[in-house]
C-alpha cells in the first residue's frame, strides 16, 4: 500500500534524513586505504545511535551489518567485514536511518586514491543520474519519467542501469511500495502524490547491466567483474518539485 505522509511523519523523516546525511559525512572522514569495511560499519552505528536513532539495515531480513559496504564490482549490499579498502577502490556506502519508527535510505560512491579516467566518468554519472531523475518528480509525474530519465542520461554516456534492483517508497518500513525503477518510458506508471516519499536511487555500471548474487544471499556484483556505483536520496514530493529529505538541511540541499 502507497501511504500519503503527515505533517507530523514529515517531520520525522526529515530528522531521520539529517541524521543520514551527517552519517554519511562521519563514514566518509573514515574511508580510506588500509581501513577495513568492519571499522566503517562500527563508525556509522555509533554515530547513528549516539545521536538517538537506529541503524535501518541492522538485522533486517537478517542482514548482519549496520550499513551496506560495496566495493568496485559490487553493486549493493557488500556485507562489512574484515576486507580492507585499497587505493583506486570505490566504496558505495549505502545508510538507513530509523528514527522514532520513520526511516530514511541514502547511498554514495567514494573513490580512494587514483583511478582511470573510466571509473571516475562512472562515479560522477551515476551521481548525476540520480539528479536527472529528481529534476521530474513533482505531484501529477509518473513513476516512468524518473526511470527514463535516469535511463536516458546513463545510456547516453555508455552506463548501464541495474534492472533487478530498484528504488522504493519508504515509511515506516525502510522499503514500501511504490517500486521506483531506473528505467522506463516517460507518462507511464503510478501517478506521484503531494506526500508521498520515495528513495530514487541509480545503480550504473561500466559493463553489462547483468548482476548475480553471492553466497551470502546479500551481495550482489556485476556479472562481468566490471565496477559498479550507487546514488540514492530519500525524497518528498510536493506540489511544484521535491524536497531531499536526506540532504543537508542547514544548508538547504533541495
């Protein structure tokens, strides 16, 4: 069911949101060579609840870590653990944030040290598709033009987009309805409403879109081994626009 949030549940989100953002601020002074995904999960869980929230992601469905630490090939989920993060890695830090029983979900793709002019062109387009499907989202869009824009940008610079995996409404559960896909064809699909939030969040690859999963039964990585980057915002619509709920707030990222 897709839920019309409240003023009161806005409100919630928005703290549950900031506080995303500034958790990925913390984690981001951490990654580095030589730091393991282990040490960048225990940094997110001590931020998140020193500041009275609760880690999302945290023995959901049974996933074992606080946050998702995907590196390179790994397009989403990346377990933490004792893995050390080397130079000309990059690093998808995916967070979720419950606050008071309202979530919020953001991820961003970090490069460490040097890498080809390829891999940076990836990171800085994924990020940029994830705007390109913000900029249509406004009350009275549908589903289908935020996935074509998406789609349209990545294609254009020789991206792939994931289909497997796909953005989502978010609430009270960290993933609700509506699916939020990255692809599509514009004026089609759910109509979006002043009030609901939805998490947009491109998953780009340099390859092949095509995905398999590991042995774990939660990360999951590129077929051809070729690297993967993540953008993802938790977002309300409005009437005229959007509002990013997991931006930052003192400086109004809209």
């Amino acid at each position: 069911m897709i839920s019309i949030k409240s003023e009161r549940e806005i409100e919630l989100m928005r703290h549950a949101g900031y506080i995303n953002y500034l958790t990925h601020q913390e984690v981001k002074k951490h990654i580095k060579a030589g730091v393991t995904t282990k040490a960048l999960d225990k940094v997110a869980y001590d931020f998140i609840t020193k500041k009275g929230c609760i880690p999302s992601f945290l023995n959901y469905e049974g996933y074992p870590g606080s946050i998702c630490v995907s590196i390179n090939d790994e397009v989403v989920h990346g377990i933490p653990g004792n893995r050390i993060i080397k130079d000309g890695d990059i690093v998808s830090v995916d967070i979720g944030v419950n606050y008071k029983g309202y979530h919020s979900d953001a991820a961003n793709t970090y490069i460490v040290g040097k890498v080809s002019k390829d891999v940076e062109d990836l990171v800085k387009n994924t990020e940029k598709s994830l705007y390109k499907g913000l900029s249509v989202i406004a009350a009275g869009a549908k589903i289908g033009d935020i996935g074509a824009a998406i789609e349209e940008f990545a294609e254009a610079n020789n991206l792939s987009v994931v289909r497997e995996l796909v953005g989502h409404g978010v609430g009270t559960d960290i993933h609700e309805d509506p699916d939020v896909p990255n692809f599509g064809k514009t004026n089609t699909g759910l109509v979006l409403k002043e009030g609901m939030v939805i998490a947009v969040e491109p998953m780009l690859n340099l390859g092949s879109r095509y995905v398999y999963l590991h042995d774990d039964d939660w990360t999951i990585s590129t077929d051809d081994g070729l690297p993967s980057a993540h953008f993802e915002h938790t977002v309300l619509v409005t009437k005229d626009g959007y509002e990013i709920l997991t931006g930052d707030m003192e400086n109004g990222e809209k």
